[in-house]
C-alpha cells in the first residue's frame, strides 16, 4: 500500500478493482484545513485508456510489483509490436495504445526493458535520449543563431533543431520532452 501523496511515475496500482500504470503524479499541499492532494495521470493497463484523477493525499492505494525484463524490439505486425524476450526467447506482442506515442521511436533490433504485472505484459521502457538521424529539414541558415527550424527524423517524427542542424547529421534527442539535446558524438548507422 502507498499514500497517494506518494504516488510516483511509472508506479503500478490498483484502484477501484482496476491496474493502472502512473503516467505522471504532481503533489500539492494543503493549507491551513486544507489537505494535500495528487494530482495523477493514469493508464489502465488492461485497455490503454488514460485519465486523470485527483486523490486526497491520505487515500491508500494498492501497489502492484512491476517486474522489468530485458528484451529486443523484433518487428511491427499491424498495430501490434513484437518483442523478444533475450533470457527466453519469447516473442511478445504489444499494441500501440499501450506503448503509446514513443512507438514511432522503436528500431528493429533496439534493446530495452519490457515490463510486466502479474506476468502480463503493461509496456516496454523507451530510453530517455536516443541518437536519431535527420532526414529533412531547411539548408543551413546565417544570421540569428537563437532562430530554430523544424526538422523530420528518420521515423517520421517532427522537431526543432538549432540552426546549424543539417539533412544526415545524427542527434541527441530527449524522447520524454522530444527536444534536441545536441549532436551525437557517433554515427547513429
């Protein structure tokens, strides 16, 4: 059991007989006679369904473990992406609503962790800073430096990059924020 002033991302409850996965959790204290509350982003683990909650911060929620196995993202089939469990060899199917907006991230052959309640399957950890390649974006400008420009990664993905930016460079980018961090040092291929 966990308050809901505790509340975490990433965390794992049940409420009202249902498991949710946390998406985002912000705390507010109270004042005076007022008490705290939760503010949480949730997203059924059954159906991928997301909704907002505001918890008083002294309801006690029901935890659940969430275990985190290392896989290999193997291919996409219809609206399902396929993982390969790499102790097992197990391949295990995901569908889009539960992975969510990140999907577009996801390379064949890109190793992650995939996690699991209750043996089932609630969603794979996306790296937070991946290194992607642009694919089209405008030539290279001169002038203002603090002007940034829109750019297409190689998944399809829309960002805005620094002016120096340019088609074939590889970057760092924060999947969370989707914001260019800087170049990356190597290579993406």
């Amino acid at each position: 059991m966990v308050l809901a002033s505790q509340l975490r991302t990433g965390m794992a409850i049940r409420y009202e007989g249902e498991p949710y996965r946390v998406i985002a959790a912000e705390y507010h204290p109270g004042q005076g006679k007022m008490g705290g509350v939760c503010h949480a982003r949730l997203q059924s683990i059954r159906t991928g369904t997301q909704w907002e909650h505001s918890f008083r911060s002294e309801v006690k929620l029901e935890t659940l473990t969430v275990e985190r196995r290392a896989a290999e993202f193997v291919y996409r089939d219809g609206e399902d992406y396929v993982f390969m469990d790499t102790e097992t060899f197990e391949q295990v199917a995901l569908p889009e609503r539960i992975i969510g907006p990140n999907a577009a991230f996801l390379a064949p052959q890109m190793h992650l962790a995939m996690e699991f309640v209750d043996g089932d399957p609630i969603g794979v950890a996306i790296p937070d800073v991946l290194e992607v390649t642009i694919v089209d974006t405008a030539p290279v400008s001169h002038g203002s430096d603090n002007v940034w420009k829109p750019a297409t990664l190689e998944n399809g993905v829309d960002v805005m990059v620094p002016p120096f930016v340019k088609i074939g460079d590889a970057i760092r980018l924060d999947v969370t924020t989707r914001r260019y961090m800087d170049r990356a040092k190597a290579s993406v291929h």
